[in-house]
C-alpha cells in the first residue's frame, strides 16, 4: 500500500474513532447528568475537529500541481496543525471570561 493511502486510512480512522468517542461521551454525559463528562464530550469535539482538519489536509496534499500551485498542494499538511491550536486558545479565552 503506498503512502498516500496509508495516511488516508489513518486520518479517517482518526475521525471514526474520535466521533464515535463524542458521541458516547455525549449519551453517557446525559443519562447520568454529569456536567464533568459532557464536557469532556465538548472537549473531544475539539480533537474531532482536529482529526477533520488533519484528514482534508492529507487529501488535499495529494492533488498534483496546477497552474495555480506549480509545485503541487503538498505543503497545506504544514500549515494545517495551527487551526485545532488556535481553536483551543480562543476556547480558554472565552472560558476565562465567565
């Protein structure tokens, strides 16, 4: 299997697993009115959107070059890491303000 292939399968088996950890966290935060599991739940949200942000980047690393980008799309996998960042930074500035 070749590389590109391998890093697909991994992002989306990132982004099952992590979905499918919200998701129980969220039912099971519920049933029992556990405010400390919800947010939890939230919190894994956050690495799910990470996962999403991580699997587009990998997909979109394989398109080949274009006129527009001469030497392929290969370096979106370098700026990709910073948003799931900047998404926690300004999640513990609103938090801090309550």
């Amino acid at each position: 299997m070749d590389t590109q292939r391998r890093k697909e399968r991994v992002a989306v088996l990132s982004v099952v697993s992590n979905t499918t950890l919200v998701a129980m966290k969220l039912v099971v935060g519920l049933m029992i009115g556990s405010v400390s599991i919800i947010s939890e739940a939230i919190h894994s949200g956050v690495d799910l959107l990470a996962a999403i942000i991580a699997l587009f980047s990998v997909k979109t690393s394989s398109i080949p070059a274009d006129s527009e980008h001469p030497f392929g799309h290969g370096k979106i996998e370098t700026p990709a890491p910073s948003k799931p960042c900047l998404s926690l930074w300004q999640q513990s500035g609103s938090s801090s303000r309550q």
